[in-house]
C-alpha cells in the first residue's frame, strides 16, 4: 500500500501532462480549422464557378493523387447518387489552379469544403472524407441555415 501511495503523485502528474497536452493539441486544431474557413470565407465571396441557392461540395484534387481517385472521387459520386442532384460538386485540380488552392489553404489533396447554399464555406476536410461524414456535415450546414434563417 506503501508503493501505491508514492507513485500516486507521479501517475496523477503524468496524467495532468497528458490532459494538457490533449487539450493543447485540441485548442491548436479548432484554432487552425477556424482560420482555414475565415480564409475560405474571403476567398468564397468571389468564387464564380458555384451556383447559389443549392449546397456544394468544393474538392480539390490532382491528377496523381491516389486518394482522390481511388476514393475520394467514388465517395462523392456515390453522395450525389444518394441526394440525387441536392447537390452540387465542384472538382478543382489544385496543380492547376494553385491561385484558388492558396486562396482556399489547401494543404494536401483530397481536400473538401462543404458549401452552404450561399456558398459560404461551413466544413473543412483535409484528406479523405467518406460519403456518410460529408452526408452528415451537409446535414449540420442545413441544419444551421434553417436555425439561422440565412
């Protein structure tokens, strides 16, 4: 009981360390995430390519992105199957058009936004996304528009 009683404080410290550390790491991607949709926001204002009044999805690929072909591609194709033109989707290569890449802090492809129906940037996924996360983002974005009224 004696043993249990002096490691006590170095297993609460270590625990401490890593809740803060968690929670830094947290902080950092919420933070991070936030400032990728602001810039987003700025960059959607003059974003032609989207037709208002329905929700998008913007990807950004490459012509030899594995990820992109092999899954993101077929995960949006199956979205647009399942809400059967409820949405639209815009690919852009970002080998292409790194001016809108850079407007948009892509970082890596696959890379996606999820669009409201203003074209206001609303979600961000780095990397793949399956089709029942961006189901369910498209989902919260209605969601708040409804709320918002907006």
């Amino acid at each position: 009981m004696t043993h249990f009683l002096a490691v006590l404080p170095s297993a609460i410290t270590r625990l401490l360390c890593a809740s803060a550390v968690i929670g830094l790491t947290a902080g950092a991607f919420f933070a991070f995430r936030a400032l990728v949709l602001a810039r987003a926001a700025r960059a959607a204002a003059g974003f032609s390519l989207f037709r208002r009044g329905k929700p998008g999805i913007l990807y950004f690929t490459a012509r030899d992105c594995a990820t992109c072909k092999a899954a993101q591609l077929p995960a949006l194709q199956a979205l647009e199957r399942h809400l059967d033109g409820g949405v639209q989707v815009i690919e852009i290569d970002a080998l292409n058009r790194p001016d809108l890449a850079r407007e948009w802090s892509v970082l890596s492809v696959p890379t996606t936004f999820v669009l409201d129906k203003a074209g206001r940037p609303r979600e961000v996924n780095h990397g793949f996304a399956s089709t029942e996360k961006l189901l369910s983002q498209l989902r919260r974005v209605r969601w708040r528009t409804l709320r918002s009224g907006s």
